[in-house]
C-alpha cells in the first residue's frame, strides 16, 4: 500500500504515482490506464485495448441474448 496526495495538475486533479508502483504495473509514461470503483476502493489497471475490444462483444452479446440469459440463469 502506498500513500499519495491528491495534487493540481492544470485545471484537474492528480496523484503521483511513485517509480515503484509504476515498474510494478508496467506503466510508462504516456501510457493509458483503466480506473474503476468498487466497495473496497479504487483500483488503477493497464489498459488492454485487445480486452477493451472483447468486453466491448461481450456487451454486445449480453444485450441481445438478455431474455435467454436471464433463463439460463434461473
């Protein structure tokens, strides 16, 4: 775990992420990133674009077999 302040970068607001944590997650800079949040918290992952592309399908499919998978689900 590892503390960081929240910062003003322009009109936005930031954290700076140690080197560290960076190497660790194999995050470069320039590079994007998938933020999402949840109860326990928010969590910073790579971005995929191959798996941005399947959960897009995913989606997609879920939509339009809604009924048969709620059927399917019982």
């Amino acid at each position: 775990m590892v503390k960081v302040k929240i910062r003003k970068i322009g009109n936005s607001l930031g954290a700076i992420l140690p080197a560290d944590t960076l190497s660790r997650l194999q995050i470069e800079e320039g590079d994007e990133v998938l933020v999402s949040v949840d109860e326990e918290g928010i969590r910073l992952t790579p971005y995929d674009p191959d798996f941005e592309d399947s959960l897009t399908a995913a989606r997609a499919g879920m939509k339009k077999y809604r009924n048969a998978l709620k059927k399917l689900a019982k």
